[in-house]
C-alpha cells in the first residue's frame, strides 16, 4: 500500500490534454513532444508547490491528489496560467471526497466523478465539484446542474475565473435513469460494449446473460458513454413491468414520445418518428416478451437507418441485424470493489480482508450476489459470511440440474438470504411481490401488512430498495429477479389470491381517491401520484378482468380515464377498457363513465362508430340514474366525436349543452372538460365559412380562457397548463391579437421545454404569431422547421394550421418575393431544435 498519499477528506485533481491528436499533426512529432514535455513539467511543479501527490499518469493526463482543497485549487490556477502561454490546452476537474485507500491506491466513485468533471471541460478551463467549491473561500463561476457519464444524480458545477466556454459535454438529450449506485469496475467490458454501440456495422447490440449479471446496470452505462454519437438522443425502454405483449408496441411509444394518429398503426407511427434520427433506444428486460419485442426491432432496424438498438435479455433475440455480447460475471478485481462499495454503504468503518476475494469466488461474481452478500457485514464477519455462502450455495445448487449453472447459483444467493430471514420478514417479503414498481409505506402496510420497522430491516438486507418518487413519497421496492423469486415462494405458499385481492383492493380505493369526480381536473399532485403507481394500476386492472371482477375493473376506467387520456395512452387503454367492458356486472355509474372514456379512446384512434354506439349506452345508462354530470360528460364527448367527424354545428350543439348540464348539476369545476369541448368545437365551426367567423373565434377563446383561469385555481399540471395555454395563443393569432400570441406561445415553449415534452407546436405558434407581426423571414423559418419536425414525429396538421399556413406562405412571398421566401425556408430546414427554440424565444412582439 502506498503511503505517501493523503487519506481522509482528499481532493482529487484530474488534468487532460484537449485536442492532443489535432495538435500532433499541426506541430509535428518534434515539436509536439517539446510541447508535451513542457506541460508535464508545469503541471507537476505546478501540483507539487500545493501539497499534491502524483497518483497516476497516462499518456497526457495526469491525476494528483491533495491533502486540502485550496490547495488543488491554486495548483489549477497556476498550471492552466503557465500553459496559456504554450500550444498545449489542458482541462481540469476538481472534486474533493473520502475514499479508501486501497492496495493500488484510491478506492471509490470520488475518483470516477473528478475524472467525469474533467472530462466534461475545454481546454484552459477549470471545473470544480460542489463540494470542493464548498471548501474555499473563493467567487466561483455558477454553472448549473449537469448529469455526467457515471449516471449518478445532477451535480451543480463551478468554474474558475472569468474565461468563456463552449456548454460542457455533460448528458443533455437522454431520458436514461439515474441507477441507485454508481458503476463500478468492468472498465474492459464496458469500452468493448460501447464499441459495438459505436460500429457502422452494428444496428443491434444485445447483451445476454442470467439475471443477475448486471446486464441493466452495463448497459445503462454504455448507452451514456456513446452518446455523444446519439446527437438525437439516447432514450431508454424498460419491459420488466409490462406482462401482455399486445401493449408492447403502445408502451414503447409512450416512452419514445410518440404520438399514436388514428388509422396509423403504432409501430409506423415509431418508424416514421425515428427514420431520419440519429438516436439510441436501449430495451431493457426483452427476454418474456421476446417474440413480440424482436417483431418490433426488426421493424425499427428496416425502417430506421441511423437508429441504433442496445438490449438485455437472458436470450438472444434471433434477429440478423443482432451482434450478441454475452455479460460475464465479474473478475476477481472487479468484484472485489463492488463488494467493498456495497459493504462501506451499511458499515462505515468496513475494511476489506482476505475472505472478500473469496465471497465473490463462491458466489461466481454475480453483481447481485455479490451486493447480497455484502449487504451483511452489519451482522456478520466476512469468515462467517464465506462460510454460509459457501454452505447454502452447494446445498441449493443440486435442487435442479437442469438449469443454467449461473442461474442455479442466483436462485441460491436470493434463496441464502431470503432464508436467513425471520418468518415475519419472509411473509412480508413474499406479499410485497405483487407490487409493480414498489409501493408506498401505506400500501405496504395495507396489502402486505408490514410496518416500518420490518421494511427497514428488509432494507437494511438489500432485499428491499428505497427511492422517493415522482409524487415525493417514500416508495419501497425490489430488484426484479428478487421479485420473481418471491412471487414464486408466495405461490408455494398459497398465498398469492389472498395478496392480490388485497392489492385489487387497496388500488381501487387509491384510484377513488385520485380521480375523485369525473370531470374534474387532476391537480398537479394528483397527477404525479398517477404516475407513481401507474404500473400498478396497470397490473390491479389486468387483475381485475383475469378474475372476471366487473366492479373493481369498471371502477378504475371511471376513475383513472382521464388520466390515461391526459397521458395519451390511446391504443392501450382503449384495448383494456373494451376488456374491462365486456365483462357482466358492476355498478351502472361506474359502466357509463368507463363507456364515455372508451368513447374518447376511440375517437382519437378513429374509431368513430364505436365511439358513438358506446355514447348512445353510455346517456341512456345515465338518463336513468339522472345524473347530471354524467350526461354533461357524454355530452363532451359527443362534442369532440362530431367535431371528429367535421359536424361543425352539432360538435357546437353538443359543447353548449355539455356547459348547461354541467352547470345545472351545481358544481362549477362540471363544467371545466364541457368548456374545452365548447371551445374546441366553435373553433371548427369558425372554419366552415370564408372568411372564418369571427364572433365564433372570440367565444371560443373567451371560453378557453375562462376554462385555464378555473383549471388554474385546482393546480393544474404543468402538462396540462402547457396544452391549454397553446390553445389560447392559435385563437389570439386567429383574431389578429399578434403581440399576446407570441407572449402565450412563448410562455408555453417554456414550459413544455422545462418539463421535456414535445414542443414543435409552441415553436409553430410562435411561428404564425410572428408571421402576423411581419416578422416574416423569421416566421417562416420556424414554421418550417416546426412542420418538418411534426412530419418526423408522424403528427398530423390540423384543418387551422393549415389555412394559417397558407396565409403565411402569401403573406411572406409578398413581402420577401419567392427568392427571400425559399431562402428562409432553407434556414428552417437547416435549424436545430435548440436553435429553433432560441429564435422562438428571442422574438419581441414590439420590435
């Protein structure tokens, strides 16, 4: 063991040469290496002066560490000073930790994340983490939050000095999850994956192996280290919650953004949104859905030529395109650092001995073996813990002989532990493996009955993860192999009916609760408590209608159909409703509502037949109870059918009538859905005479105005706010109200930019707003770069947009003539989505 470094709280210090390539061929090998000599000897008297100790040096890039922040600090200042005389550029990266010192020196993600920092700068540029800039007392640069390569969370960076930079090369365009802990060892395997990822030759990569081998976890990072080749995005699929592979191609599409148009299948819509794109998907968890998912890729493959596929499954998937990377289990090096990360997680004061090699050995270098064992260095000494793993593992490896080696040997580790488990904990465990996608403390206590205590002892084994979620709750969950594993021991129990009813029933009363009464808006809250149980309330409906259970099924249409539909799941909540449907019984409420959202499902797939036979039940099934919500919310629906179907004045008849029974029940937030439906359908109705009605348009927009200000006042999601206040901005810019348009189609860009979401149609707005402000070269280019965008994306342009397309076209072929027309259609054909954006946002309506 080295002696010489520092221990405790130390400050790494990482330097790189930018541009080193570039630079040897522009100065010769001469020159070059005179350069190259001169910056190492900078940078080490440079770190030297300061207290720093060289750890390590490879190629041009040095890694140094220092016994106090200031220090390194002053030691970056002064080596970037000295360099900026010279060719040589140098970035650097500043992040102070605790690691452990090991036998070949530093041991920990601390020295990933200085790495990581620096790597993300330019040449002559200083980065430091939020906790070295903690430490000094100096005025450093803000630059924002950052998620780097190592996929852990966003980390605020700060720059030192004045100097401006090119935006640092940290993860942008990347829905890649943040993984619990960071990546640890497999440096070889991981740059041999992101090859493949990288070959003109490879389409698809899939990386196979047992559960348990870390698949997810190494694919999760390979996708962010190529993705500086994605310059389209690197999006991720997870499968493992989804159990019927007829809601595959519509589960895939939601995460992919990908809006469903009626008459289109989904995997063209997919196809035609990814064709020209140059984006990675990463499919996680393939193998139970393996057909239907290699049915899909093949598609993609054929369809999509610059799109590259990374998947984990157990099995290959059997498609030509496919180069196979099969995961190994983890080397002695390896697996003797996850184990020492995983253990210092529960023990602080954990040292590694000679038994640790030995653990990863008897437990064949599996990630989750390893973390299991690991996981009990609380209670055991590492001897012990050889012993028993090396007692049990034999025991159980001889139950099925025919099974993969591997395979027998994860069942025997979750096996190990789960048996050293009390028959409390084993009960509850069991239980907790009808969740999909975890569950909060009161679910656990009401379905599985476990109390807090028993769930932090299950943490505290590693059987059991925690994460707050989307909702800011404390949810409990399960890797998915551990959950598997349970589900089958619930099942020798005879004890899985029990448990899922229980599930059934606890979700149904959540559902109740968030969905309160049909019509009403969700608020923002509730609409993240949706989207944290969304896989189980997926799994509690499918439940529902395997049991042949008409009421729990009907009650969750009824109350989470608006939610499906502000999520846009069309085709798959359309497919499962009309399942839920079918089924005899349940209350007549709950069946009316559930045909009134499956009316609105079929409407936007264009099934319009279907969506009003299913209105006709759905009004005489509420004509007879006389409720007046209900017929005001068939009457909505009818209004969106008929504008559907381009019958302007009954879509008008229908929107007034929804607003006067909705009012007539006696509660104003009736009303907000009968408002939307209105509006819409004055809005077609203004188009069926030339010029357009005017008295229509401003009653629309008077009647979508009123709607936001009362859906404002419930907490509307931002989601929500962002559909309603584009709405607002087409008919400002219908009515010539050019200068309040582009201010609404701005705040609107803003907010579907904050949260992520598609936002062609608020640059397109903006567009037209700007085209009316005689803003014409720039109109026309977002407007083209908006359509073509929208054409990528397999939307459809609608009757409005199209006549103020038209409009535009003559307007600016007037004032620009066809050449300076042509011209700016060039521009917004050769613009970024970034740059569109910018020009969008950059618009003043008084200049």
């Amino acid at each position: 063991m080295r002696t010489d470094l520092p221990s405790g709280t130390v400050t790494f210090l990482f330097t790189d040469v930018e541009g080193s390539t570039k630079l040897l061929q522009g100065l010769g090998e001469e020159a070059y290496g005179a350069a190259l000599a001169r910056h190492r000897s900078v940078i080490r008297e440079a770190c030297t002066a300061q207290g720093g100790v060289e750890v390590d040096t490879q190629g041009d890039a040095f890694f140094f560490a220092f016994p106090t922040a200031p220090g390194a600090l002053a030691a970056a200042e002064a080596l970037t000073e000295r360099l900026a005389e010279g060719p040589v550029r140098v970035r650097v990266g500043l992040h102070t930790g605790t690691p452990i010192l090991g036998e070949e020196g530093y041991v920990g993600h601390d020295v990933h994340r200085a790495a990581r920092i620096a790597a993300a700068g330019h040449g002559g540029q200083v980065l430091v983490s939020a906790p070295t800039a903690s430490l000094v007392n100096r005025k450093l640069i803000d630059l924002g939050e950052h998620r780097f390569k190592d996929l852990e969370a966003p980390e605020r960076v700060f720059q030192i000095g004045e100097g401006a930079f090119p935006a640092l090369r940290s993860l942008y365009a990347t829905t890649l999850p943040v993984p619990a802990t960071p990546f640890l060892g497999r440096e070889r395997e991981l740059a041999e994956v992101v090859s493949l990822l990288t070959r003109v030759d490879a389409r698809l990569v899939t990386l196979t192996g047992p559960g348990g081998t870390g698949k997810t976890r190494l694919a999760l990072q390979a996708a962010a280290d190529a993705s500086d080749n994605f310059p389209d995005g690197v999006y991720w699929v997870p499968l493992a919650p989804l159990r019927d592979p007829l809601l595959l191609e519509a589960t895939v599409a939601q995460v992919l953004e990908v809006s469903e148009q009626p008459g289109v299948a989904i995997s063209d819509s997919i196809v035609a949104s990814f064709a020209s794109r140059r984006s990675l998907i990463v499919v996680d968890n393939c193998e139970h859905l393996a057909d239907a998912v290699a049915t899909l890729l093949r598609q993609l493959l054929e369809g999509c030529p610059f799109l590259v596929i990374s998947a984990s499954s157990r099995e290959r998937l059997g498609l030509r395109a496919e180069r196979v990377h099969a995961v190994s289990p983890m080397g002695a090096a390896d697996g003797g650092l996850l184990f020492v990360e995983r253990a210092l997680a529960v023990a602080s004061d954990f040292a590694p001995d000679e038994h640790v090699p030995a653990i990863c050995e008897a437990v064949d270098g599996l990630p989750l073996a390893i973390e299991l064992a690991a996981a009990r260095v609380r209670s055991l000494s590492t001897q012990a813990i050889l012993e028993r793993v090396g007692e049990r593992l034999a025991f159980l490896a001889t139950r099925d002989r025919e099974a993969d080696e591997r395979q027998r040997t994860l069942e025997a580790t979750i096996a190990w532990s789960y048996d050293l488990l009390d028959p409390e904990e084993q009960r509850v465990l069991r239980a907790l493996s009808v969740f999909a996608g975890g569950c909060t403390l009161e679910a656990a206590e009401e379905v599985a009955r476990a109390g807090l205590d028993l769930l932090e002892s299950l943490l505290d084994k590693s059987l059991l993860q925690h994460r707050i979620d989307d909702a800011g709750q404390d949810r409990y969950w399960m890797l998915e192999t551990i959950r598997e594993y349970m589900a089958a021991r619930l099942e020798d129990a005879a004890e899985a009916d029990e448990r899922e009813k229980a599930h059934r029933a606890f979700l149904v009363l959540l559902a109740e609760e968030l969905g309160g009464v049909p019509g009403r808006p969700a608020t923002a809250a509730q609409f993240a408590r949706f989207r944290a149980d969304r896989d189980n309330f997926r799994l509690a409906l499918l439940r529902s209608i395997e049991a042949g259970d008409a009421g729990s099924a009907s009650r969750f249409v009824r109350f989470l159909g608006s939610f499906w539909y502000m999520w846009h799941e069309f085709a798959e909540s359309y497919a499962v409703v009309r399942r839920a449907l079918a089924l005899d019984g349940g209350e007549a409420d709950d069946r009316a509502y559930a045909l009134c959202y499956a009316a609105t499902f079929a409407s936007e797939l264009g099934e319009l037949a279907e969506a009003r036979a299913m209105l006709v039940e759905a009004e005489a099934l509420f004509a007879s109870s006389g409720e007046l919500a209900g017929l005001a919310e068939v009457a909505s629906c009818s209004a969106f059918l008929e504008s559907s179907l381009g019958n302007a004045s009954e879509a008008v008849a229908q929107g007034e009538r929804a607003l006067g029974l909705a009012l007539e029940a006696g509660d104003e937030s009736f009303a907000l859905k009968a408002r939307v439906s209105l509006a819409t359908a004055l809005g077609v109705a203004a188009f069926e005479t030339e010029p357009p009605d005017t008295a229509r348009l401003e009653r629309a927009l008077e009647v979508w105005t009123a709607g936001l200000e009362e859906l404002r006042s419930f907490g509307i999601p931002p989601e929500g706010e962002a559909n309603n206040v584009i709405g607002i901005a087409v008919f400002l810019t219908l009515l010539g109200r050019y200068s309040e348009a582009l201010a609404r189609a701005q705040e609107a860009l803003r907010l579907r930019r904050s949260l992520g979401m598609f936002d062609a149609d608020a640059v397109l707005t903006a567009g037209y707003a700007a085209s009316g402000l005689a803003r014409d070269r720039q109109a026309v280019a977002l407007v083209t770069w908006a359509l073509h965008t929208f054409d990528e994306q397999g939307v459809g342009v609608s009757k409005i947009d199209r006549r103020l397309f038209d409009r535009l076209e003559a307007d600016a072929r007037a004032t620009l003539g066809d050449d300076g027309y042509e011209a700016a259609v060039g521009e917004g054909e050769a613009m970024t989505h970034d740059q569109a954006v910018e020009l969008a946002l950059s618009l003043m309506a008084d200049a």
